[in-house]
C-alpha cells in the first residue's frame, strides 16, 4: 500500500550521507587518528570502508539504487597537512569526487568539517586557542577549487554541539564519543564554533554566492516528563538551542536525529527497560525526526529544513526498514502541517567507524572489512526505490 503521490515536494534532496574519516580510511594527520592509535578508543578506524580509494564504486551504487543526493565530507586535515600548506593533489581528489558525483546524477552536499581537524590544530589548541576561527575561514577559502562549481549545498560544520559536548568531556578527563550529548558543553567551544560558522558561510558566500550554505545540529529531542519542563529547557538551551538559533540567517539548517532523551526534575532518565534498543544502545524510536524537525522550526524560524542525518544501527535490516519508514511518514506529516522541508539524507550510505568502534552498523550498504566489496542491504533498495519511484509506503501496522 502507499500514498498515490510522494507528499515530498518537486527538487526535495534525497539521498544519504557519509563522513571523511569514517569512511576513507588511513585518515593518520587527523586527531582522531591519533587518539585512535593511542589506545583511547575500543578499536582503530585504520582502512575504514577505503572510500579514499572507491568513492567511485560508492557513488555508483548509490546513484543505481535511486538516490540523487550524496552528503559527503572532505577532510581538513587531508588538505591542509601542516598549517598554511594546503595539497593541490588532495584538492584535485575532492574536486574530482565533486565532478564524479555529477557525473552520476547525484547532487553533492559538501560538508567542510565533520569532527576532525588536523594534528596541528589540535596540538596548537584546538577551537579555543587564539587564531582557532581565522585558521579555519583560511581552510574555507582554500576549498574554493572543489566547491566553486557544481555545488549546491555546502554544510560549513557537522553537529557543533557535539563538539562542544565533546570538548567538555575532555575537560573532565573522557575521551571518545558521548552517549547522546548529555554532557555539559564546553561554552568557550561553542563560542568557537559559531563564530567559525559565521565566518565559514562568509567565506563560502565569497566563492560563490549561489551555493546555499547551513550547518547541521544534532537533536537530542528533550522530552520532559511531568513537572519536568524547565529543567528539560535549561538542559536543552546549551546543547541544543544555542546552535539552532545561529542558523537563523543561513540559507538551511539540518537537523540530525535518531533517538530521544528524556528528562525527570533530576535530569536525564535512562529509556524504560522494556524499550527496544539499538546496536549504540539508543532507545528505538523512528518518531524522534519529525520532533527534531518541528522544535528546529519554532527555534530557526524561517529557515528552510533539511534531514542531513537519520537512522539506526541494526544487524537486522529489517529494523531499519521499519525504523526508516516509521521516520518518514513523520517527515511527511511535518511536511502536510506546513513545515519546509527540502530533503532527507539518511544516514549511512555505508556500515562505516562510527567514532571508536565498527560494531553499530548505520549502513544501506554493507562493506566486507578484508576485501571492501560493497553489498547493498535490502533497505538500500527499498529507500533508493522511494526516490525513483516517488511513492512513500505505509507504515506497517
Ligand atoms: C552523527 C554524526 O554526525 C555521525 O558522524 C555519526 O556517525 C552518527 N551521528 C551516528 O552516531
């Protein structure tokens, strides 16, 4: 069964979504990398999906299966290997993908930061330290050859709340990836990162100001139980809040979600016992993106919406077909009750490092570790199909 008609609108993104160092593999000037190598985290990203290699063979599976948007990063720390020196080759590697994406009918949205910086970087401070904003606008401007044609979408930083999130954990001695965004951010972070935002959307409006310029937040979904409705505000301004309303002047914002989180008078309440849960041990809950989707809207006010990230670590793919199509008929009734939605990426295209560890699987499509062969999982075909064939199918039930 399914509605006669798509309720997405004519020129709505479709597609999915992948990052750099989760995917390209030997990704070494990285400061993950290092923290990888380090010990830090449960196991090394090291060859990850060889992406860097066969972003080919990615783009054509992704193009055959139906989609026409392709949300990919390109890596800093690749094209920028010692402060000031930027990789003509590296930037010739990123164009090419730009033009390889086209080529195949998939519209490229080109992140320009997705949680790693280069060593350097790092080692001279990170986002606080003096200097940190205009290093990265320098970073920005010297992209111009990949993105100054044929581009779109340009996403300036991936969740920034996140970073903050983790840069406060790192203050308290953690290291690694936080569970759902609950720690306390680090405010000089978010400072940071908004400033860098600001000035990156400048820098891309420079290059050329047709490109539509955003950046993409990750949305935790607050809900407050009884009595629990300012604590729940007060939780969600910093880590939430704060990076949705310095979107307000951008020409999109995305909105990244997968789960909910909700909070008592004392704070954050673990997911009921009996409640299902995913490979990152996330309550399963498809209805989180049309909340993430309408609190970005009350927040961003008139800016138009973009689902940059969704979807669910499972080993059995027949969970993130349910988990897909419960989140898109939300995504469509936010769409009939006036929202602006302009596109849905899901996130993964492939089973890739997701920050520590290989064994939560995101992908549409699985990648062998040893020989890298790709396999598309059904839900890559089903999700692909609704591209081609504009038709969203029922929920089951
Ligand atoms: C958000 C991040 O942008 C992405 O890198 C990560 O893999 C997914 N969420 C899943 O945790």
């Amino acid at each position: 069964m399914t509605h006669a008609v798509t309720p997405f609108p004519d020129g709505f993104l479709w597609g999915a979504s992948t990052a750099a160092h989760q995917i390209e593999g030997n990704n070494t000037n990285s400061d993950w990398w290092r923290k990888e190598i380090a010990g830090a985290v449960k196991e090394p990203s090291l060859d990850a999906c060889d992406s860097y290699h066969r972003w080919r063979e990615d783009m054509d599976l992704l193009a055959g299966l139906g989609f026409t948007d392709y949300r990919f990063s390109i890596e800093w720390a690749r094209i920028e290997p010692a402060p000031g020196h930027f990789s003509r080759a590296e930037l010739a590697h990123y164009r090419r993908m730009v033009e390889g994406a086209v080529e195949r009918g998939l519209r490229p949205m080109v992140t320009l930061h997705h949680f790693t910086v280069p060593q350097w970087f790092e080692d001279r401070g990170g986002w606080t330290a003096n200097g940190a904003v205009e290093l990265f606008e320098r970073y920005v401007r010297a992209t111009a050859p990949v993105i100054a044609e044929d581009v779109r979408h340009v996403c300036t930083i991936n969740e920034p709340n996140m970073i903050s999130v983790i840069a406060g954990l790192a203050k308290s001695g953690e290291h690694g990836f936080p569970p759902a965004g609950l720690p306390t951010p680090d405010e000089d972070t978010t400072k940071a990162v908004i400033a860098a935002h600001h000035a990156a959307r400048a820098a891309v409006k420079e290059i050329n100001p047709g490109i539509q310029v955003g950046w993409s937040v990750a949305n935790q979904v607050y809900q407050a139980l009884p009595g629990a409705e300012d604590v729940t505000a007060a939780y969600r301004h910093g880590r939430e809040d704060v990076f949705i309303e310095a979107a307000r002047g951008d020409d999109w914002i995305g909105v990244q979600s997968y789960t909910r989180t909700r909070i008592g008078t004392d704070g954050p309440i673990p997911a009921p016992a009996d409640a299902e849960r995913t490979l990152t041990q996330w309550e399963y809950y498809p209805a989180a993106v049309g909340h993430a989707l309408r609190h970005t809207a009350e927040i961003v006010g008139d800016v138009p919406l973009v689902v940059t990230e969704n979807g669910i670590a499972a080993a059995d793919d027949a969970r993130r077909v349910d988990y897909y199509t419960g989140a898109l008929h939300e995504v469509a009734r936010a769409i009939e009750d006036g929202l602006d939605v302009r596109g849905y990426l899901a996130w993964s295209a492939l089973d890739n490092y997701e920050w520590g560890s290989y064994e939560p699987t995101f992908g549409l499509i699985a990648v062998d570790p040893e020989t890298f062969e790709r396999t598309p999982k059904p839900s890559a075909h089903w999700l692909g199909g609704i591209g081609r064939s504009r038709e969203l199918p029922r929920a089951a039930g």
